[in-house]
C-alpha cells in the first residue's frame, strides 16, 4: 500500500488563524520534579529578554505579513512571575504586530502566589481573558514534598481571587501518582478541586524526568519510585469525580464544562498550526516544525542583534532559518503530518473522524493503517465505530504503546 498523499498541499485540514505561544523562561525557584526550559536566578535577564521577545514577535509577524492570530498562550516557566508593565508591553506588541482576534483566547499561566487582586486586575487590563493556576495538589503536605511556593490555602484563595476578578474561564493544574500519595490523599484533592469550580482541570501523573533532583532521589531510594498500577487507580478516580461533577473529559489529561475546553491546546491535538516565541519554544508553520536555541542568555543576545523589521520578500520556508534564534527545523511531508495527526488526535476523546482524516489527506485512515486498526482494535484499545477512531479506556491507560504504532505510516 503506497502511503503518499494524492496532494502535496499540507495546508489541508489546517486553521487560517495562528495560534501563538510566548515562552517565559523565568521561576522565583525551580521545583524538584520540573524539566521545563525555565530558570532560577535570572531575574536580571527580564527587561532585555522582554524586549528580545518584542523583537521576534515582531519579526515573525512581518515575515507571515502580520496573520490573523485567535489563540494566545503564554507558558513557561512562571509568566506571572514578569512584572505586570512587561506583561503589558508584550501583549501591546502581539497587538500591534499581529491582527489579534476580538475573540481570541489569551491564556496566562500564573502561580498561586501572583493572584493577588492587583495582579489579576493588570492581567484583565493587559488582555489575558482566560488564567491557569498551577494548584498541582491541595495538600500541603505533598506541595511541600513539590517544592511548591505555595500551600493549599493560597491556591484556593488564588481561585476565587481570580474569579472575582472577572476571570470567567480558569483552569487548574493537578499532579497525581506523587511519592507518599494514597488514592485517600489524591481523592481529597480531588473532591475540593472540583468543589472549587474552575472550569477547565488538566490533571497528570507525576512522570520522573531524567536529571531532576526527584528522579536522583528515586534513584537513590530518598523517595519511592511511582506505582503506575496506582496511577491509573488515580486516573480512573479523577474521571469519576470530574464526571459527577458535571466535567466531561475531552482530552486524556484535560477535563472542562462544555464550551470551556483550551482551544489554544485543542491545535496541538488537531495537528494544526502555531507558532512558538522565546527560548526552546517550538512551532508548526508552513509545513515545517521548528524549534529555538534554549538558553534565554544566547536568545537575548541574538535576538537583540536582529533588526525590528524583517524583509518581507523571502518565502516563509527560507525566512524560517532567517530568525536567529530558530535551531532547528524539520520540514514535515505528508507521510509525518499524518503519522503526527493520528498520534496527537487520538489524545482526544473525540478521537479522529474518518470523514475529516479523509477530505485533509485524500485517503481514509485505513488504507494507511489498516493492519494497526484492526490489531489495536482486536485489543480492545481502539474503537473504530460510527466514523471515528477513538481510544477505549483501556487504550487510554495504555496511550503511549497505542501512539507508537502510528510512528510511521504500514509500508
Ligand atoms: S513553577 Fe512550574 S515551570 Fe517553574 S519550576 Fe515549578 S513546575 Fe517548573
């Protein structure tokens, strides 16, 4: 079965709107766990790395000639660690750089510790209309164990700070499967999270990443390695109490009332595209996936050595390599971006309609992966009925091993 596409055109299926992520590299401290590209101690960096950021805003913005963007995600890193002016200045610049959306989505990712209601009215003031607090647990005791700032208490107050604000869309962050958690501790957690009533929660299980001081300290035997059986006991136990309490789950990790699911994340999981600002911040343009150099000191310096505008004469494609800072790049074919599609797609509890799959690569998935879907179907892993494949649940336990099959397209 050959597996090219019947056109080259890889635009298919995307967005016209842009999606922008503006990474912010900068932590009052570095949790134990974090592998994040973010960065204790480099407070002095922020004024020029701010104006390095505005310079490659507005470049990119040129180079695309100034698209239409209705997705806004700032990330990090802690950016409501910046100082409420910068987080002003910035979201002037992607103003004025690119035409902004009346009904954008503009996310800020803040710390319990920087909703107080004077930051949360620059905030609102700045633009941001949607705010997610990194909670992680409402347990002292583990935030502790996290390295977290912050205790429950704050993280609650942070809430309803941010709600009485005006912020009617929020999001909270929660970890599970942490060392010395029980399935008691975790479903505390969860009955006050719910209670609490943001209306998006991501939830993830605590994953120990190579050269974090918690994964030395597993591997030392200070901490206990994470049970994954316990894990998904925590992960069954999350979808029970979102589901009661009005949640539905429309990503593997991610669970909203209807209307509030992130629609900036919602591109990474339909394939579509954005694109990434800041120091390793990673974006899907044009074809191409590309990332930057990670260490925010070589960033400022290149960056502040571009000029502010950019020529607009020179095709996206090779203006890509133009921007100093961009790293690396891999230009995606049709054989990637469908292999890409079925992986990130399948993250999402609608899965992927055949019909869509259909019209955006001339094909329907089974002439690509026929031998995979009827094999994971057989495993009870995927469902390939009414027109979508979508994981089941024990799929969704088992997503990694699911995803790897569609690395490449059957030969
Ligand atoms: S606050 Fe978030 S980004 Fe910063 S170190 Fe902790 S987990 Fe990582």
């Amino acid at each position: 079965m050959s597996t090219s596409c019947s056109t080259s055109d890889h635009s298919r299926g995307q967005a016209d709107a842009l999606g922008l992520y503006v990474h912010v590299p900068f932590c009052e401290t570095k949790c134990p766990y974090c592998d994040f590209n973010t960065y204790e101690r480099i407070e002095h960096l922020i004024p020029a790395y701010v104006r390095a950021l505005s310079i490659e805003i507005s470049t990119w913005a040129a180079l695309l000639g100034r698209p239409e963007v209705d997705t806004v995600f700032f990330g990090g890193g802690t950016p409501s660690y910046l100082p409420e002016r910068h987080l002003a200045d910035l979201m002037n610049t992607i103003r004025d750089a690119f035409s902004l959306s009346s009904s954008a989505e503009i996310t800020l990712e803040a710390n319990p510790g920087d909703a107080a209601p004077r930051r949360l009215d620059a905030y609102r003031e700045a633009g941001f209309n949607r705010l997610s607090i990194g909670v992680q647990s409402l347990d002292d005791r583990l935030l502790a164990l996290l390295g977290r700032r912050h205790d429950a208490r704050q993280a609650v107050d942070a809430l309803a700070a941010a709600i009485a604000a005006g912020f009617r869309n929020t999001s909270i962050d929660l970890i599970y499967g942490l060392p010395h958690q029980s399935i008691d501790d975790w479903r505390r957690t969860l009955d006050k999270a719910v209670g609490l009533g943001p209306p998006h929660v991501s939830m993830y299980a605590l994953t120990l990443e190579d050269e974090t001081p918690m994964a030395r300290w597993a591997a030392s035997g200070r901490l206990p390695t994470p049970d994954p059986d316990l894990a998904a006991d925590m992960y069954e136990a999350a979808e029970e109490t979102a589901a009661a309490a009005g949640y539905h789950r429309y990503e593997i990790s991610n669970w909203a009332r209807p209307g509030f699911e992130s629609r900036h994340n919602l591109r990474y999981w339909r394939n579509e595209t954005y694109l990434g600002v800041g120091p390793g911040a990673h974006s899907h343009l044009a074809g191409h996936r590309f990332s930057n150099l990670r260490s925010p000191r070589t960033y400022v310096k290149r960056m502040s050595a571009q000029p502010r505008e950019h020529s607009l004469e020179r095709p996206v494609e090779e203006a890509i390599t133009a921007v100093p800072v961009v790293e690396s790049v891999q230009k995606v074919d049709a054989d990637l971006e469908m292999s890409e599609t079925m992986m990130m797609g399948l993250r999402l509890d609608d899965g992927i309609a055949v019909e869509e799959f259909t019209r955006r690569f001339g094909r329907p998935p089974a002439d690509f992966y026929g031998g995979q879907i009827d094999e994971l179907g057989s495993l009870d892993l995927l469902d390939p009925s009414d027109g979508r494949l979508r994981l089941t649940d024990r799929g969704r336990l088992l997503g990694n091993e699911v995803f790897a099959r569609f690395l490449l397209p059957a030969r």
